[in-house]
C-alpha cells in the first residue's frame, strides 16, 4: 500500500494587520486582557474583492504545489476544509477552479469538520492515496471570519479570537516504508454541537433570516468558551497519544506538535501534559489569532520555511474545536 507524503506546504495571510489596540477603539476590551487570555497580539482581515476563501485557499495552494516541483495539472484531487465558504454551495474546494487552471475537471470534496478540519481533510486524502484512487491530492485549509463575528461589545467574546487565512500542503502517494502519514483518528461529539455553533442560515426554520435576528444578535456564532477550553484540554493529549499508541511510539518520540492554534493557554497546557519541550510545540497565534481549519497548514508551513521540519522526523498534528470534534495526524517527515 502507497503512504501519503507531504511534497510541498504553502500560506497566505491578508495584508490588513488589525492589532488587540485597533479592536479597544470598537469595543470594550484591552491588549491586556485578549494577550492574557488568549496569547493573541494581532490578526488578519480578509480585503473584501481581493480576497475570498477560495482565492486565498488558491494561493496558498501555487505556494504548495510550486515548492512541490509540481504544476496545476499534476494535482488529482481537491480536499477543501472550511466553515466559512465563499457560498452556502457549492463549496470553496469547487471555486478553487476558478481561481487555479487544473487542466482537467478534477473531483473537488468540501469537508466541514470547524477546527479540526485540516485533520479530517488530510485524513480523506491519505486514504484515497492508500487505496491508490488518486496519487497527488492537494489538501486545503481556508478561513474568512472576521465578518462572522460582530466587532461590538455583544461581539467581543469571540471577535476577538479568530483570523483569516489559508494553508495548504501537497500529498503524493510514495513508496517509501515507514515515512509520510503514518496514522490519522478522528472523534467526533455531536451531543455538544450548541457548544460552539453558528445556527443561521441554517436549515430548520422555516425562514432563515429574518430582520429581528439581527436585533437579536441570533446571527452571531455562540460559544461556551470554558466549556471547550475544558474539553479541547483533555482531548488535545488524549487523541495523540491514541496516535502514538498506534504506532508504538512514546511522547518522547515526537520532534513536533503542530496543534490547531486555538488559545496559547490551551497549547502550553497540551504541551505540558505530552512533557514536550516549548521548542517542539509551534505557536505562532500571537500573530494570527485562531484561523480555523487554515490554523495547522499555516503554523506547518511556517515551522517548516523556518527549518523546524527535517527528513525524518516525527511531526505530530491535533486539533479540536467545533462539533465537537477532534483528531490527530503522525507524520514521518
Ligand atoms: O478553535 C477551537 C474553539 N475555541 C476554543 O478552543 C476556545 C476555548 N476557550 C477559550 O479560549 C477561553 O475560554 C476564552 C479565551 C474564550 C475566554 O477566556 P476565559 O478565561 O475562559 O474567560 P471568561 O469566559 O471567563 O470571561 C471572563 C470575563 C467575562 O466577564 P465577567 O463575567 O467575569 O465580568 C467576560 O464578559 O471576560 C469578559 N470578556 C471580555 N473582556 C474583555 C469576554 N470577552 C472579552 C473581551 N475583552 N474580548
């Protein structure tokens, strides 16, 4: 059976750098609070007309494939995870097309999966590549959110938070034994969907907008922010060590945690608990908050433009957030 191997890994992130300073002059909070809480100094807005989740997917997608030694037409499929598509439908993965000359119609699959997104999304590909249905499978991460939340008083509990921007890697199938994706798991909790949600432009009510849901504020996603916080911090170890376990490998094995950047609190807590130094755990969300399912592929391709990626090492992904849902990824390098 083929592994999956990661040949090339890119990024874009908007121009507009809006500081914790910019959002105290919209609402009532301080660079204090938000860098206490959270670890986040600054983060990306999207520019409306220039960049969409698609087209900023699409980039960080020629950035991957060029680092790859690969051109458009080499690519076999698309795996696209996002919660903030361009359209309700159909899917940014569809829209790449738009965006990038593939050559070909190539099979384009959307997957909605919140934060741990870029897991389920590498975990779909891994296994087309295992079953040898496709052989070059680009795999994308791309989030525009900051016009989900509402940069307001009411708002401030989320808007705070989250990023924009996209990554994206390469996978080919090689035959090398023992490197590339060496396992993927995936958990889900839909009992604790309402935990973090956004209900509209939902399917359940008869009309799906109406003007008092602004008044309301009913537009707004909602979180339980301790109650993730609570969660993701058991769950983060839980599910890499299922990984490791898998592979008879131990916490010490691993020369990288790449983690979804959803909270520094929540990254030092991980980090703490697998006994990893800080050097092998990547936090870069004081640059650009949570992005999401972007989150992984960015700190992934950062870490490794830095030299922080090298042959052979072990390279570990997790994620958890909305859904609930959450994963991991071991990677031979
Ligand atoms: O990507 C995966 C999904 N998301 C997560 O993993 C997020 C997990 N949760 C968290 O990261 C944290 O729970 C938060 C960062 C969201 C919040 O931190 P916290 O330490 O749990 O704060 P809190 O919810 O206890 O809020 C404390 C106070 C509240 O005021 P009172 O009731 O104590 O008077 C909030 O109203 O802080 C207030 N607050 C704010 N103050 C200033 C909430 N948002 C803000 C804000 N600025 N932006």
């Amino acid at each position: 059976m083929p592994a999956s191997k990661i040949i090339g890994v890119g990024m874009y992130l908007p121009e507009e750098v809006v500081t914790n300073d910019d959002l105290t002059k919209l609402m009532d909070t301080s660079d204090q609070w938000i860098q206490e809480r959270t670890g986040i100094k600054e983060r990306r807005f999207f520019k409306e007309g220039v960049d969409t989740v698609s087209s900023m997917g699409a980039k960080a997608s020629l950035m991957a494939i060029e680092r790859a030694g690969k051109k458009p037409e080499d690519i076999d499929f698309i795996v696209f995870a996002t919660l903030s598509a361009d359209y309700c439908f159909p899917g940014s993965g569809a829209l790449m097309q738009q965006h990038i000359d593939f050559k070909r119609n190539i099979g384009a699959l959307d997957i909605r999966a919140q934060c741990a997104g870029f897991i389920y999304a590498l975990s779909v590909a891994d296994q087309y590549i295992k079953t040898g249905m496709y052989k070059t499978i680009l795999v994308v991460g791309s989030e525009v959110q900051t016009n989900v939340f509402e940069l307001s008083n009411r708002g401030r509990d989320m808007s705070v938070i989250f990023g924009d921007g996209a990554g994206a890697v390469v996978l080919e199938a090689s035959e090398e034994t023992g490197k590339g994706i060496l396992t993927t798991k995936l958990h889900t909790d839909g009992r604790s969907a309402e935990e973090l949600y956004l209900e509209h432009p939902g399917s359940r009510r008869k009309q799906r907008f109406n003007p008092t849901m602004i008044e309301t504020g009913e537009l707004l996603p909602h979180m339980n922010g301790k109650h993730v916080f609570i969660n993701a911090v058991k769950y983060f170890p839980e599910v890499i060590r299922e990984a490791l376990a898998d592979q008879n490998l131990k916490e010490e094995d691993i020369s990288l945690l790449v983690p979804h950047q959803a909270n520094a609190r929540i990254t030092v807590a991980v980090g703490k608990e697998l006994n990893l130094p800080d050097e092998k755990v990547v936090s870069n969300i004081h640059k650009y908050g949570n992005t999401t399912a972007a989150s992984i592929p960015i700190a992934l391709c950062e870490a490794w433009q830095d030299g922080r990626v090298k042959e052979g090492d072990l390279i570990a992904l997790a994620a958890f957030g909305s859904g609930f849902m959450w994963g991991s990824a071991l990677i031979r390098w």
